[in-house]
C-alpha cells in the first residue's frame, strides 16, 4: 500500500510563501536519534566523505552501517517529505509516457500521481526537487514531492520504456561510423560481386595475380614489421613527461569521483561467486563503486545463479530486454543509461583486477590532459600453466599490451581497445554514441572513433587476470570474431578514406591501415607461406620459376626478418610481464598462428553470411595455475 505524507512543494515555489527557510536537521542526527546508528560508524562515514564524492547517506549504506529502508525513512523525517512504494503503487503510465526516459534517470525522479491540481512526483533524494520538476512537471504550475528509493524508481522507468531503451541501444552509434547497414542485402550483394570479379581475374590471369597478391602481402608484412620494430625502439627508449591537467596540488584537494563498472554477463553461471569477490576486493571506496551486473533477460542460467549470491550495496542488476541483436556492445549501450559514476569501466565475467587497478585509472585521469577520454589496463591470464595453448596465448597477449600497444601510444597512433579494463570519461563516451552495438569488436572500433573525434587513448600501468581459452576449437570461434570485427572495422571507417585521413592525419591513417588491414593480412597469407616454404624444400612447383628474382628474394627476406622480429619481441614481452618461464616456449608460436588462420577464414566467411553474430567464450573451465 501507497504511503504518501504531506507533500512539499518546490523550493522555488516554497521561497514565495516563506520568509526563512527552516533549518534541515542533519542525516546523521536524523539517524542518531532514532538509534539506527552508533556514533563510531557514523563519525567513520563523515571522515570518508571528506574524501569521498558522495552524500553521507550512500557512505552508511555502502559500509552497511544502515539499510537502504533506514535511508529512506532517515530522510523522509530530516525533509518531510513523504515516502511512496513505487512496487505496490506503480506510476501512472500516461504522465509517464509525456516525459523523456534520458531526462527521467538522469535527475532518479519519475511523475507518480495527478492529485487534483497537484502533481505528484517520485524522486531518489530531497535534493533532486529542481532537476525533478525539469523533468516530469511538464506544464504543472503545482507540484510535490514523494521520497522512492533511487532502485525502485529506476525500474520503473524500466518498465515503462523497456522498448525505447532496447531500441536506442541498438542504433546509439551514429549511423555515419557505425558498421550497420541500412540495405544490408545491398551491401552483401556489392561484396560478392566484387569477390567473384576478383576470383574470375585471378583465373584469367593467375601468374599476374599471383605476383600482385606476393607485392601486396610483402608490403603489408614488411610495414608491420615496421611498426613492431618502432615498437621495440620506443620501449628502451626514454618516455618523455606527460602534461598534468591539474597542479599536483589541487589533485590532492579534490575528492575521489564516483566510478561506474560494467560487467557484461551471459551463461555464466560458473563464475557469479568468484567475480563479485575480485569486484568487493578493489581497493576504492565501496560508497563510490557503482557495478552493474548487466545480464539478458532470456538468460536464464546466469539470473538462477545470481540470487545464489548476496549482492552487496552498489551491485545493482540491469537486464537487457530481449532482441534479434545479441550483442557485449548493445548490452553496454543499455545499461550506460543506469551508470552515475564519471568514471564507466568495463570487465569481463572472468576478470581478475589488481586490487588498486581503480585508484590507479582515477589518479592517470586525473592527472592527464582532458583529449585524455580512455584508458587501457594490461591484460594477463592466470591459468597459463594449463597447456600449450594458454601459454602461446599468454604470450601473444604480452606481445600486444607490454610492447606493441605502448610503441603504438608513444607514436601517436590510436590504440584499438581491449574489450575489458578499460576505462572512459563518461561524458566523452556519451558525447561520441557510446558503443557500435552492431561491431562485435566494439572496443576496437571504439579507439578509432574517440581519435577520429579528437580524443587519445593511454595505457596505465596495471593488469587484470583473464581466463586463457585452452581447448583449440573455442579458442579459434574467439579469434574468428575477432578478425571478422577488425575487418569490418577496417571497412566501416574506410567507407570514406579521405574523411578518416582528416580526422587522424597521416600518421594515424597509416597507422591504422597497418594495425587492422595488416593483421588481417597477415592471417590470410600464412597459407600462402607454407605453400611457397615446400618449394624450398625440393617440391616442384609449376608457377616457382615464372616468378620475378627480386620479388622472391624480397618476399623471403620479408618472412624470415618479420619472424625474426616476432620472436625477439615475445622473449622481451615474457620477460616485461615477469613471466621468463615462458621464454623456451616462444618457438611453440611458429604452431601456434597457423590456427589464427583458420580463424581467419571463418571470418572470411562470416562476413557474408553473419556479420553480426557474436560467438560466445565459455569461462570458468580451468583452474588457477602458478609458475
């Protein structure tokens, strides 16, 4: 049953009638003298809110000093304001429907009742008055307030525009950078065509083809080399001071921000219990963690294990409303409308952060320049001692985040993200569409969209702990995606190379060719390597002596120099990631990216027939090992 007490008007309205405001009794006597409270506790929660970016009441909560109910009645007697159950009393659904969802969860207020000439609007705190009118009092002249619990009234905006949400979620990205097709049967029928053309040239003229397919793999290698060696030059040589936002201290002064976390869950029901461990163990004010637990809602396996475990204060569920696009990105899209940190990172369901990871993305924000809208947290496995696969993968993961992404930030280059820890400015993440819900790599879209609107990408120095794919077949659906992302991202941003040239300038359009279309092509050619190798070992092959000397010497010079180059890189990556037991297996990687070719034609395939398709990684299948 609905319990409304006497309603109070608008400050702006009560300012008329009233001569002196009457003085608002503190929270915390509120509290103390109703003996919800003992003096220690709350004298704690007032040092820490010297500190902290947050209200008292969030801090007694989040240190569960008091309930959520306990706030809730705590300031309906400090305000007298009344308090309303949005659950037993829903909202009216037509005054809700005049208002804007966007405007209704920013200010955590929702229009509930039209009471004669009064309406009546719930809002999440007493301070929220203004904001509330804005957005729910439409042409009202008289308007009051009830007090719901910020939760409550978020579900029922939920509920209200469950579609809207879902829709929005999946267009968020505009249509000018996103990889989604107004005429998608067009656009297949475009790429098939030219497929066929392609094919039906290299029949007529297969020696011509083959030679022009060796000019461009050389190409493509030898400027991947390229950029690994820069990569490896740059990471001996000294790292020139970074601009601070802010004087050092100023920083000191100013209060630790509230950070919201996305955690993307779907059928992962192994890992609930371990993942909110790793998520309570960060060392950061638990008043300022905003998680969001963000599941579908057909997934049934992960909403049956998620009441198994107690969700503590500041883990709250969204749950995505079904649709043909099941996608990580239209996930996160959905569940950004429910964050209120300044802060939105992401983690996977298996991740296992560095305790003081959060303290760490706050303070390089901080102290960076505000073209600063990201940042990139290493990633490391820890189950490598599982098998070889894990230990290849351990690797080539050291390769890419402690040596070719660093070189890549001290060039200039935009970083292509990783799809977990990693950290935005919220209102650059809003301001840029947020996530390409279509991309099924939308982190690495993502470093290309912020550069292309002029933002940079960093790396901070701190790891989080990843479960290492360690069976063949999973492990090549996982690159498949992968590769098929990296390729339509290469051909989105490249629908107009002249506008991506202006938006990130020479260096960052080569780049960026190098990054996506030659990893690409690197995968694709590894075939085309083995074949020519037999010919060095005494096969006969027919096309062997039409071949240009020059293009066969340079071609490979190319392959031995490139693989010569890798490995030096992947004793250096093992060793920066304090892993030097790993060194004897560096050799295993000649077996190991072969598979990164299958996967890559799987990609292939995929384009045209699911683009979108996102195939799901299987987690908490192996156990911890230690080396």
């Amino acid at each position: 049953m609905a319990r409304v007490l006497p309603f109070v008007r608008p400050a702006s309205e009560a300012a008329s009638v009233a001569t002196a405001p009457a003085r608002r009794v503190p929270l915390g006597e509120v509290l103390s003298r109703g003996g919800l409270i003992e003096p220690e506790a709350l004298e704690v929660a007032l040092a820490q809110q010297g500190h902290q970016d947050q209200r008292l009441g969030r801090i007694l909560v989040a240190n569960r000093a008091i309930t959520s109910a306990d706030l809730n009645a705590a300031l309906s007697k400090q305000s007298g304001i009344g308090q309303v159950d949005l659950a037993a009393s829903p909202p009216d659904l037509a005054l809700v429907h005049a208002c804007d969802p966007y405007s209704c969860l920013a200010a955590q207020a929702i229009p509930w009742r039209q009471v004669g000439g009064t309406r009546v609007i719930a809002i999440g705190s007493p301070d929220a008055t203004d904001a509330a009118t804005e957005a729910c009092g439409g042409d009202q002249t008289r308007i009051a307030f009830a007090l719901a619990p910020p939760e409550d009234i978020r579900r029922a905006i939920t509920a209200a525009f469950s579609g809207r949400l879902r829709d929005d979620a999946r267009d968020r990205c505009p249509e000018t950078m996103s990889c989604r097709s107004r005429e998608p049967g067009r656009r297949r029928w475009r790429a098939a065509t030219a497929l066929a053309f392609v094919s039906a040239a290299a029949v007529a003229a297969p020696l011509l083809a083959l030679q022009i397919l060796m000019v461009w793999i050389l190409v493509a290698n030898a400027m991947t080399m390229g950029l690994r060696l820069v990569a490896l030059f740059v990471r001996f040589s000294a790292e020139k001071p970074k601009p601070t936002a802010e004087p050092s201290r100023l920083l000191e002064y100013k209060k630790l921000p509230q950070v919201s976390i996305l955690v993307p869950l779907l059928r992962e029901e192994n890992i609930a219990s371990r993942l909110l461990e790793a998520l309570t163990a960060m060392d950061y004010p638990a008043a300022l963690l905003d998680i969001k637990l963000v599941l579908e809602e057909d997934d049934v396996i992960t909403r049956a294990a998620i009441p198994a475990v107690t969700l503590p204060p500041g883990v709250e569920i969204v749950t995505v409303p079904a649709d043909g696009l099941r996608t990580k990105p239209r996930a996160m899209n959905y569940a950004l409308n429910f964050c209120r940190g300044e802060i939105v990172g992401v983690y996977d369901a298996e991740d296992r952060p560095d305790p003081a990871q959060i303290r760490a993305v706050v303070a390089h924000l901080r102290n960076a320049p505000p073209d600063v809208a990201c940042v990139q947290g290493y990633l490391d496995f820890y189950n490598t001692g599982n098998n070889w696969l894990s230990r290849c993968f351990t690797l080539e993961y050291a390769i890419w985040f402690r040596v070719i992404l660093k070189g890549v930030q001290r060039l200039g280059i935009p970083i292509p993200l990783g799809g977990t820890t990693v950290f935005f400015r919220r209102s650059v993440l809003e301001r840029i569409g947020a996530w390409d819900a279509h991309n099924v790599t939308e982190d690495a879209d993502l470093g290309m969209r912020l550069a292309r609107c002029g933002y940079r990408c960093e790396m901070v120095a701190s790891t989080t702990w990843e479960e290492a794919t360690v069976r063949v077949r999973p492990w090549i659906r996982q690159r498949s995606r992968w590769l098929k992302g990296y390729a339509i991202t290469w051909a989105t941003h490249m629908r107009s190379p002249r506008a991506l040239l202006r938006d990130l300038g020479w260096r960052g359009f080569i780049g960026f060719q190098v990054l996506f279309l030659g990893a690409i092509t690197s995968y694709l050619s590894i075939p085309f390597f083995w074949v020519l190798w037999t010919a060095t070992a005494g096969f006969d092959l027919a096309f062997w002596n039409t071949l240009p000397q020059p293009l066969m010497v340079g071609f490979f010079a190319s392959m031995i120099l490139g693989q010569a180059v890798m490995l030096s890189i992947a004793m250096i990556a093992a060793r920066d990631s304090g892993r030097p037991g790993l060194m004897p297996w560096v050799l295993a990687l000649t077996f190991y990216w072969p598979l990164g070719a299958v996967a890559a034609y799987r990609a292939v395939g995929e384009i045209f027939t699911r683009p979108f398709h996102w195939h799901k990684t299987e987690h908490g299948l192996s156990a911890p090992f230690n080396e």
